[in-house]
C-alpha cells in the first residue's frame, strides 16, 4: 500500500491473486453476463467490499432489485471509497465506477435508480465479496 492508501501492484500481481474472471472483470473492465452474478439475487444483510483489496463499497441497505441482472444499489457505502470517470468504450457516454483503493472496474452508475437519489450502481458480483452483518444480542 502507498502513503496514499492506495494498493499498488503490477498486473502479474493481480493475475496471481485473482481468479481469471475476476481478474478480466476488475483489471482489463469486462462485464459479466446479465442474471449470471452470485450477488444479482442476494438480499442477506451485510457489506459489499471490493474483491480485489477489501474495500468497503456498497451496504445491503442500498441494494434494490433493478430487473438488470447485475446488482444495483441507489448509494455507495461510503462516497469516498469509489471513484467515478467517463468512459466512452463500445460506442457509449457512461459513468465508469471504480474503487478508489485499488482502481479495480465495479460497473457504471446511471441515472435511473429509485429515490432518494435517483441513482443506479450497476455492478458486476465478480468485483465484490460480501460480508454478512454480525448479529448481536442485547442483555
């Protein structure tokens, strides 16, 4: 990690710690199929974290079932732990998300989310691990 909390690694790196799909989906910013995701019907409460360098990026709380087939959420976690730029790749204008950590590609943002923001991060599951929430009890 750099004095800016930034992880730092070559590409060999992240080859080596990440399975294939991740690596293709968080480093080279591909997108997985549509309705293939682990996290695309997943609704247990907890944390969404970055799955190449466990940054904390979405909670349960803001995910919504969009009908896009990948997971969506109207907020980040915290908005400091993403980053967002313009990507004009296959033709488009989007809004590229990404974790400001490790620079790994999550998805695009849009805006056709649900109130309270009207926003839409759309995200592939390869790029997040879930954490569940840890229950405790009161005495």
């Amino acid at each position: 990690m750099s004095d800016t909390g930034q992880v730092l690694k070559s590409d060999t790196e992240w080859q080596k710690l990440l399975t294939p799909d991740v690596y293709a989906v968080t480093r080279q910013k591909a997108t997985e199929p549509p309705f293939s995701g682990e996290y695309d019907k997943f609704y247990k409460a907890g944390t969404y974290h970055c799955a190449c360098c466990g940054n904390p990026l979405f909670g349960s709380d803001a995910k919504f079932n969009s009908g896009t087939g990948w997971p969506s959420f109207w907020t980040p976690h915290e908005k400091n732990n993403i980053k967002e730029e313009r990507d004009m790749a296959h033709g488009m204008i989007r809004t590229e998300v990404l974790c400001r950590q490790c620079n790994a590609h999550l998805g695009h943002v849009f805006e056709d989310g649900p109130a309270p923001t009207g926003l839409r991060y759309c995200i592939n599951s390869l790029s997040l691990k879930f954490k569940p929430k840890i229950e405790t009890k009161n005495n």
